[in-house]
C-alpha cells in the first residue's frame, strides 16, 4: 500500500469550503436581526415573515413556477418527438443537420438568445410578458430534452422494436408499450432539466419580459441593484431548500434507474 | 412425415444500397416440423436469411412463400413467426409474466387465456415459479428460457433462434443444446436456428445449410454434410481436414502425396485434378513401413480424449492426426486409413452436380 | 416506420428550429445592417472596427481568458482528487449542487461577503494585511466568476479522467515513466477532449456575462454580454447591439470549430 498524501484531501476541502461557504453565509444571515449581512445581531424569522406577507413577491413565485411547469411539459413533448425523428432518420446528413440545428441554442450563451427573441416577438408583433417569457422557456428547454433522451434512444437495442414487432405489435403498440417505456428514465430527467434551466433562467426572461410580468430571478436582481436586503437572504434559503428536494429527487429517479441496469451486468 | 413445405425462397437476392450482395439468388425449401441450421462464417448471410422470413427486411429481388402465399410485403407484426433474439431482446421494463404475455396483450387476447398459455409456456422452458421475476434479475441461461418461451406462447407456426446461445459459457450451451433438441421434438414446430458453430449445428439439426458469401454451399442432414463435404469450405468449416491436392487417376483410383491409392469415387474424368480430404480422426498411427503415407511429427498438443499432432509427409503437406495413441515429437511414423476415408471433392462442383454424382454412385450400388 | 408517422415526429421539432433557431440567427443578422431610425447601413460594424470598441472586445476576451484559465488551473486537480477517492459520485454531486442554485443568489451572496465590513474584509483585517476595497474591482469580478463557473469545468474533467483506464497509468508506469512523465504523456492527452470541452462551457459564456458585471464588478467591467445588454435594454441601438451579437456568434462558432469535441461527445 502506498502512503497517501494529506494535500489532495486539504485541497479538495478547501474547494468544497469556498464552494458552499457563499451559500451558508447567505443562509446565516437570513435570520439576523439587525439586517445587513455583516455582523449578526441576533436570532429571527422576521425576514421570513415579511417574505410570505409580501403578496406582490408570492404571485411572482406563482409565475415563476407555472412557467416552468408548463415549458417544461411542452417542451419534454416536443423534444421527445424531436429525439424520435433524429434517431429514426435514414439519412446521416439530415441527422447530422438535426443534431448540429438542436446543439445552436445550447451553446449560444444567453444574451444572444434573450436578444434575439426580443427581436423575434417585436418583429412577430408578441407582447412581451407572460406568452413570451414562456415561449422563450419552451424554445431554450426543447433541445436540453433532445439531449437527455438521445443516449437512451440510442442505447437502445434495435432488437427490442424487431421483437415487438415480430409478436404482433404495430406502430403505435411499438412506441407505446416499448420505446417510451424504455427511454422513460431520459424523459423523465429531461422534463426536470427544463424544470431547473426555466426555474434558474435570468438573461432570457430579463430581455422578453415586459412591464408588469416578472419571475423570481428578474426580481431578485433588481432587488439586489438596489443592494441589500435580508428578504433576498430568506428567499434564497428556501430557494436552495428547494433545489435540494428537487436534486435529491432527480438522483432518486436516476439512481433507480441506474441500479437496474447495473443489477442486470452483475448477473 | 408427410413432406410438407411451409417456407419457400425462390431466387431471393439481398443488397444493401448498392453496396455488396448479402444473398444472392438464394433457393431453399423449409419443411415443416423439422429442425433447421444455417450455418456459416459471420456475414455470410444466414442471419440475413432470418430477418427476410421475419420480415424485418425486404428482399432485392425474389419470392418467399410462406404456405404457398407470396409474403414479401406481410410486415413482420402481421407474419406466424416468432424470433428468439440473440441478445434475447427482452423488454426491460416488464417482468418475465408480461414479457412472455406481451404478443397475447397485443392481440388483445382475453385475460384467462392469456394466464394459462403464460404459465404452459414458462412450464414448457422449466422456468414455472419465475413470473414474477424483473428480467436483470435472470441469469443469461433464464433469459435464454424466457426469450424462446416468449416465441412460443403464441404458437407460430416457425421459429426463428438467431445465434441465441452465443452469450452463454460452455457448459450451459451444451445443457441448451440438449434443451431445445427436446424442445423442438415436443413442440414439433419447425425451428430455423442461425450459427456459426460448427459443433452446436451438427449436435441439433435434422438438416443444415451451409452458407458462404451469400450463397448456400451445401445442404443435407449433419451426417451427409460432415461425410461428404462438396468443396473446400464446407470441408474445411465442418470440422477439421486434412485437404491435399490430388488427381483422379481412374475410377475408384487416386492419387495424391505422391502415391496411388484405392477410393471408392466414380464418375470423374481421367486425370481431372481434384481435392482431396481426410478428416484427422480417420488417420491412424502405425510404423514407418506399414503406413501408407509417410510422415515426420512436427508437433503434439494433448487435447483431453485424444492427441493432436502435426506431420509433415515428404512433399511437404501438412498432416492433422487425431489419435488416442501418442507419438514423439520429430518421430518418423506411418499413417494409415481406410479407402473411404477419403473424400474426393471437384474443383468448383455446384451442390446440384454433386448430388447428380452421389446419386449415380447408388446407382452402381455404392451405399455411403 | 412509414412517412406519415416520420412526420408526426418531426413537424414539431422542425417547426422549433425553423422558428426559434434559425430565425432568430436570421434576424440579428438582418437587424445588424440597420441604424437607430431604420436605415440600412454598415456603420455598425464600421463602429465595432474603433479602438474603443476593440477596447472593449479585447478586455471582454482577456477576462474570459483569465476565468477559464483559473478554471483550468483549480478545476483540473480537484477533478483528478476527487477521482482518486472512495466517494467520488457523491463529492461530483456536490460540486454540481451549487450550479444548481440560481446564479443570482450566488453572485448576491458575495455583495455581502465583499462588502467594506463583510467577512473576506474582516478575514483580511485579522490577518493583518487591512481591510480593501474589493467590491466593484477586477479581482472581485474574476473571483466570483470562477466561483461561478468552476462546476462546468470539473465536470468534463471530470468525466475525461473516470473513463481513463487505470490499466493504461500502470502499464505507463510498468515501462519506465515517472509519475510526471505519466501525467504529461497518458494522462493528460487523453484527457484533452474533457478539457476541450470544460474550456467551451466556460469561456463562451464568460465572453457574453452581463449580470455579474452589472453587480459585482460596478461598470467597471464591460463584457461583450454587457454591450449587447446595453444596447438592446437601454440605449435601444438593436442595429449596434446586433452587431456585436454577430461578432460574439462568429467567436462563438470559431472557438467551437477550433476545440471541436462537442460533436462527437453528443453523438
């Protein structure tokens, strides 16, 4: 046995201690009483009692979540019927094309996509808030969905559509009882990326949103323009109390889905 | 048993986008009730063959009967054949009940009925107790069972086993050799079963189909084909040969290693050069002046039941001997064998012309 | 797979690109040629041609390059640590967990922490060095976008080195190499395309972030993001803003050719 070096362990703490130390700071002061977060006077909710007294922040919430719910059922939709269509393309060109077309708003960084589609519904004659802000989501959400199940349509042995096939299933029974079945884990992790990228996004809503719309990140940096207020702090825990179900549910559903197929190499 | 056609492929070509031809002008008749090998190298077309009787492809060119009716255009969910998978292909969202239920599900077959032929079919393969099972957690030979008693529950007519037992180890293989020998008797359906291994096709089949390059080299029953190899590949695919060039002297005389020697083939021309093939297990060892054919071992490699030499005569042809008696290396030794023992093979014979030429043998009251 | 049931998948996803890809790309093109009263002119890229534009765009770039490189630099070593150790899924998970905290929260945790009485202050006064001015300086823009964008380093990284076979360090070692010597000739090439790819994920959007400018960096930083933000949202010039924005797709498209792994990782 080899003896083990201590600095890749300190090294790899102190990473892990700037990593989350911004976070837990945030955190920490959202129950300070004396509301800045420099020097902590004392224990309490209020923060948090003025949050949920706040009705105008509470519809904003309301917003955020509904878009993102709805961008990302719509876009699993359509991503998944757009994954199909790439997969079951004959000709390599038009995939490649598909492929290279879908991968276009994934590395475009976001101003350009926010400018953009700020052009695109002026120019359409779209009025910028909520139609917009949700069109944008389903737009950006499509091809992360497109990424997500891909691997599982591919990984996916060609004899299980022959075998459906050769016991009597037709067309629909194929895609029904056989292919969504199996790319379901895929289906499943991609309506939660659009979930988190339409819940995390600020620069897309920021350029086509209009007067009177906003969602939760719009509002917490113009909150945050304005500088500091330890509502943002309480927000932000529950913020990231949130995020943590969510990803512990996505791990749950991955790790299920991971453990069965590990199961069937063990054999 | 009533001879009985049920599959019928007349001329039937294959080629991929213009590419190379997988089949060509492929004819071959399938009767029912029996137990079917094709076999041959990989891309040698037989699992090509598969796919065409499956309809998960469509012939280039030609006709494929199924019971008398042109089946080209059937699409494979509306065909009486059922497929086990190489890789099994089993679904791995259900368990090993839907899995075997799903064709009945598909037609839609009432619920007690699809009970009884699910758990007949998982009695059939002795997996009765295992409907519960999720597939990962099947071992490769339970899902080798479950995979052909998914074909079977919906009682087709044929069915087809591409390579199914590839995945499994040695043992196993020859477990579910015996296995779906018994299986196919007790059914009594037909069975296509798609190979490369020589062994496991002279083991199972009433009848094989040789195959190379797209073309059928030779068909016949295991013995026929093992006996009387039409050309070099079939001699040299089925089992191990000694081929050596040689020439037909005169009937029922030829010579090859540089001597003459008695056979029992006919129907040649004279001097017509020919191949000649002697299986090792036919050669035996005996002293320097009472072999036939001299020859200087090379090399021996113990083999378990018998020993594997390597000899070389004077002409330097190399000579593989399977014996139970064991030789020293660099030892000068005769081989001996008997008249039959030796396969006559023309240079570019069709199986047509070949069994034209066996069959004048019996003619003259030659019985192989 | 009949054609009509091709086209059932595909007219969706079709529709998606041809609408909110293509045209999009389309119209910041066109709108590029136009000046603020709707004259078609090139002044545009004239104007993006002057030293103070090209000021601009070569700071933009040499803060990108610092990011990734101090990305590069920190993101390489924990990602190789963290391979190296027992639980290398979960210390993964928790890198990727803060990336999955809405950047605003992330990026408004540090005008507390930097702030004149904030904790990096106090930290910097107890060591003796003296409180700073850190808020609204390079060194604070810099820091919080590595923090920012660390996680989209380590994990191609990260990914590059798990899929290495181990067999190929020993057989190195087993011919003579040193461990450096390993690391320079095995390790590192075949962990080039991780690299690649960590290097695409960080420096694209490093080019075009406008909202950590906006907060932490004062105006002091003004990234091509921040131009194009400028003018689309407050100067209303979409003609200049769509300008800059085709420069920055034309980077874009360059720097993709050039570390082109991105391809063949989705294929």
């Amino acid at each position: 046995m080899k003896k083990k070096s201590v600095w890749p362990r300190v090294y790899l703490a102190f990473i892990f201690i700037v990593l989350y130390a911004p976070i837990f700071y945030l955190m920490f002061y959202s129950f300070n009483s004396g509301g800045t977060m420099n020097n902590f006077e004392g224990f309490t909710l209020e923060w948090y009692k003025e949050l949920f007294g706040d009705k105008r922040l509470l519809i904003i919430v309301l917003n955020t979540i509904i878009i993102a719910l709805l961008s990302s059922a719509i876009s699993t939709i359509i991503g998944v019927l757009g994954a199909l269509a790439i997969v079951y393309m004959r000709k390599k060109t038009a995939k490649q094309a598909l492929l290279s077309f879908n991968n276009v708003l994934i590395v475009s960084p976001d101003v350009i996509i926010g400018a953009s589609f700020l052009i695109l519904f002026t120019m359409a004659g779209i009025k910028l808030g909520f139609t917009s802000v949700l069109l944008s989501h389903i737009a950006f959400s499509i091809p992360i969905v497109v990424i997500m199940v891909l691997p599982k349509l591919q990984e996916m042995s060609s004899s299980l559509i022959d075998a459906a096939r050769d016991l009597g299933a037709g067309h629909w029974d194929v895609l029904s009882k056989v292919v969504l079945p199996y790319i379901s884990p895929g289906v499943f992790a991609g309506f939660f990326m659009a979930l988190t990228y339409s819940l995390d996004d600020f620069a897309v809503t920021f350029f086509v949103t209009g007067n009177g719309f906003s969602t939760l990140s719009v509002e917490i940096y113009s909150l945050a323009r304005r500088g500091i207020s330890l509502n943002i702090n309480a927000l932000s825990t529950l913020l990231f109390l949130f995020t943590i179900i969510l990803v512990a549910g996505y791990y749950f559903i991955m790790q299920r889905n991971s453990r069965s197929a590990g199961a069937g190499v063990q054999k | 048993m009533t001879k009985e056609v049920i599959i019928r492929f007349d001329h039937v070509t294959k080629r991929y986008d213009n590419d190379a031809v997988v089949l060509d002008h492929v004819s071959f008749e399938i009767e029912r009730g029996k137990f079917y090998t094709l076999l041959g190298p990989s891309g040698c077309g037989k699992t090509t063959i598969l796919r065409l009787i499956a309809g998960f492809t469509e012939a280039s060119e030609g006709d494929i009967y199924f019971n008398g009716k042109r089946m080209n255009n059937v699409p494979a969910n509306k065909r009486q054949v059922n497929t086990v998978f190489q890789d099994y292909a089993l679904f791995p969202h259900l368990n090993v009940y839907e899995n075997v239920a799903f064709g009945l599900r598909i037609k839609k077959v009432k619920n007690s009925e699809i009970d009884r032929r699910v758990k007949e079919a998982l009695r059939f393969v002795n997996l009765s107790g295992y409907e519960k099972r999720e597939i990962t957690e099947m071992s490769g030979g339970q899902r080798q069972r479950v995979a052909i008693a998914r074909a079977i529950v919906n009682e087709p007519e044929v069915i087809l086993l591409d390579e199914p037992l590839s995945a499994l180890d040695l043992k196993l293989r020859t477990e579910m050799q015996y296995e779906l020998r018994d299986l196919q008797k007790r059914l009594g359906i037909t069975f296509i079963f798609v190979t490369h291994d020589q062994e496991e096709a002279l083991a199972m089949s009433d009848e094989i189909f040789v195959l190379n390059q797209g073309k059928i080299q030779q068909s016949g029953t295991p013995t026929d084909i093992y006996d009387e190899p039409i050309n070099r590949f079939v001699a040299d695919f089925i089992g191990e040969s000694n081929i050596v060039p040689g020439k037909m002297i005169r009937d029922f005389e030829v010579e090859f290693a540089g001597k003459v020697f008695e056979c029992v083939d006919q129907g040649l021309n004279q001097n017509e050069s020919v191949d000649i093939v002697i299986r090792p297990e036919d050669l035996e060892i005996t002293s320097w002046n009472e072999g036939k054919i001299q020859v200087k071992v090379d090399s021996q490699l113990f083999r378990g039941v018998h020993y594997e030499m390597i000899c070389y005569d004077e002409a330097q042809n190399e000579w593989l001997v399977h014996s139970t008696k064991k030789a020293t290396v660099g030892e000068k030794i005769g081989l001996n064998f008997e008249p039959e023992a030796i396969h006559v093979m023309r240079l570019g014979e069709t199986e047509e012309e070949f069994d034209k030429r066996l069959e004048s043998y019996q003619e003259a009251g030659y019985e192989q | 797979m009949n054609n009509k049931a091709r086209w059932f998948y595909l007219l969706p996803y079709v529709l998606w690109i041809g609408l909110f890809v293509i045209t999009p790309i389309l119209l910041v093109v066109y709108y590029s040629f136009f000046d603020l009263h709707g004259n078609f002119t090139l002044a545009n890229y004239e104007k993006l041609f002057t030293f103070v534009y090209m000021k601009m765009i070569a700071s933009s770039f040499w803060y990108a390059f610092l990011i990734t490189a101090f990305c590069l630099i920190i993101a390489y070593p924990a990602a190789y640590f963290i391979t190296k150790t027992k639980y290398k899924q979960l210390l993964l998970l928790l890198v990727i967990l803060p990336s999955w905290i809405n950047l605003l929260l992330k990026a408004y945790a540090f005008l507390g922490i930097f702030s004149t009485d904030g904790a990096a202050n106090n930290f910097l006064e107890a060591v003796g060095i003296g409180a700073q001015q850190i808020l609204f300086t390079d060194f604070s823009f810099v820091f919080v976008s590595v923090y920012i964008f660390i996680p989209f380093m380590l994990l191609p990284i990260f990914n590059a080195l798990d899929k290495l076979n181990p067999a190929l360090i020993d057989a190195s070692r087993d011919l003579g190499a040193s461990a450096w010597t390993t690391f320079r000739k095995v390790v590192f090439p075949l962990t080039l395309s991780g690299v690649k790819s960590g290097v695409q994920a960080v420096f694209i959007p490093a080019l075009s972030l406008f909202m950590i400018t906006r907060l932490i960096a004062g105006n002091r930083v003004i990234t091509l993001g921040t131009a194009i933000e400028q003018h689309f949202l407050v100067t209303q010039d979409w003609g200049m803003g769509s300008a800059i924005a085709v420069f920055l797709i034309i980077t874009m498209v360059v720097i993709m050719i050039v570390t082109g792994t991105r391809k063949r990782g989705v294929q």
